[in-house]
C-alpha cells in the first residue's frame, strides 16, 4: 500500500466556487500534482480540465508530472482573461 501524504489544497474562483471553500488538507498517496488533480477533479466534479489550469508547489509555478511530497502546499490557477 502506497504511504499517504497530507497536503494542502488551494483553490480559487471557479475551483473555490465549486469545491465550496478555500482551502483543504487531504490524504492522498498520488505521486504527482496532476495525479492528484484528477483525482480531485473526479471526486468534486470540477468542471476545469487540467490543461486549462496553472499549478504551483510550495509557491512555485510546477508541471503537471511534478512529485508531490508530504506537507506540500498546493494552488490550481485559472487563467485571468483581461479585457
């Protein structure tokens, strides 16, 4: 069994919207950021496609096959549509 990790969720505008909150600590034995996206995306129903979104680990700006450690924070960014 793969050892589970906590780590600290983020989640602004339409995530936030549709998660229902801000911010979360989850268990989780995915090995990287967007394994847990998916995972996340399947459990809250997000509607955002992970292509369509920016990650960022411990403040820094990550790809999708970035490994995860325990006590990582976390962010999904949407894209900011300007006008």
């Amino acid at each position: 069994m793969d050892k589970l990790m906590k780590i600290n969720i983020e989640y602004f505008a339409k995530l936030r919207e549709e998660r229902g909150c801000s911010s979360e600590v989850i268990e989780t034995s995915a090995s990287t950021v967007g394994e847990m996206y998916k995972l996340l995306q399947e459990k809250y129903k997000f509607s955002i496609p992970f292509e369509n979104l920016k990650v960022a680990i411990n403040e820094n700006f990550s790809n999708w096959n970035e490994k995860i450690n325990d006590n990582d924070t976390v962010v999904f960014i949407q894209p900011v549509a300007g006008g």
